[in-house]
C-alpha cells in the first residue's frame, strides 16, 4: 500500500476532522503519486512504546506512541485489533521518536482514500481549500466592529500561505502542486 507523509500537526487535524486535502510539489506532471480511488496509509512521527504500556520490549511492537501522546496497542494480533491506551503515568521524556519515513503499515493509525487529485499553482488556493488543509486562521478585525465582536474576519489563504512557504521556502507559492483531497477510511 501506497503511504502519504503528515506533520504531526497535519495528523491532529486530520483527526479532528478539519483536514481533508494537501498539497504536493509537483515534480512530474504527467506521473502523479496519488490517484483517485487509491487508499494510502499516514506516516507520522512514531515510537514502539511496549516498555512504557507493560514493561516489555517486544519485535514488532505492540503499543505504538505518536506524538500528540496518544498511543495504542494492539489487543489482538490476527484481528488487528488496536485499542487506545492509557498514557496518563507515561514518562514521554523516555520515549525513542522514530521518522515518519520508518513507520510501516502497520503502526499507521490513519487509513485515506484519494477523493481526486489535479495539478495547480500552489497560490491558486481558495479559501475553502485552504480551510480543508487545516491550518488555523489569521484572525483581523473589520472596520466597524467591536473587538469582542465573534465575527471578526478570518483569513486561511494566508495561514495557508505563511504555513507553505516556511515550509518550501517564499518561491514556492508560486511553484505548481498536487491538491490532494481525501477521506479518512474507517478502521
């Protein structure tokens, strides 16, 4: 199965259900990665986290720690049963974070189905889109309005647009991407 790297960030909104596309530097416009109808796993910063569910070092783990301090572990093997586990008394000072790019299939928590995929400009964004990429929005406040006023202005195309180029750098909103979007399949 194909897999799709996220940000720990990109992870929890995806959770919290305010993620629903990404973006992708297009490096071959005619050899798209992703594919409508494909299902891909999520990589994600991880840890084997046996030695702090149960005192157990075991290969291939059992409990699988992610960054936002959660974990699961794996209730039964041939059912592939995971249920979450309880980290309240963890030591995450302990933990061994491993790359995203180790993380096998197995100790993915997230399962998506590519709704489409199309190439653009990554400044083409709109405001819904930069809204289903889940970033927080810039918050202004409009002319005539108080400023405890709940509906202050809010601005994701340009959340979208600090988040990008600090993350590729300021010519890259120029560049062309992937748009991704995406549905979280159920486990």
């Amino acid at each position: 199965m194909k897999s799709i790297i996220f940000t720990p960030e990109s992870i929890r909104a995806i959770l919290d259900g305010k993620k629903t596309q990404t973006r992708r530097m297009l490096k071959d416009p005619a050899r798209p990665r992703y594919v409508a109808g494909d299902t891909v796993y999520a990589k994600e910063t991880w840890a084997p986290a046996d030695f702090l569910f149960d005192g157990v070092e075991r290969v291939p783990a059992q409990c699988i720690a992610y960054v936002d301090e959660t974990a699961r572990y794996c209730r039964d093997s041939v059912l592939e049963e995971w249920v979450s586990a309880d980290t309240t008394y963890w030591n995450w000072r302990k933990v061994k974070w491993c790359s995203p790019l180790m993380m096998p299939e197995w100790a993915s928590r997230l399962r998506l189905s590519i709704a489409s995929v199309r190439a653009e400009l990554a400044s083409a964004i709109t405001e819904d889109d930069a809204r289903a990429e889940g970033v927080e929005p810039i918050r202004f406040h409009m002319p005539g309005q108080g400023p405890d006023d709940e509906a202050r202005g809010r601005d994701y195309r340009h959340a979208f647009k600090q988040a990008w180029e600090a993350m590729h750098g300021p010519d890259a909103w120029d560049a062309m991407v992937w748009r991704i979007e995406f549905r979280v399949v159920p486990r």
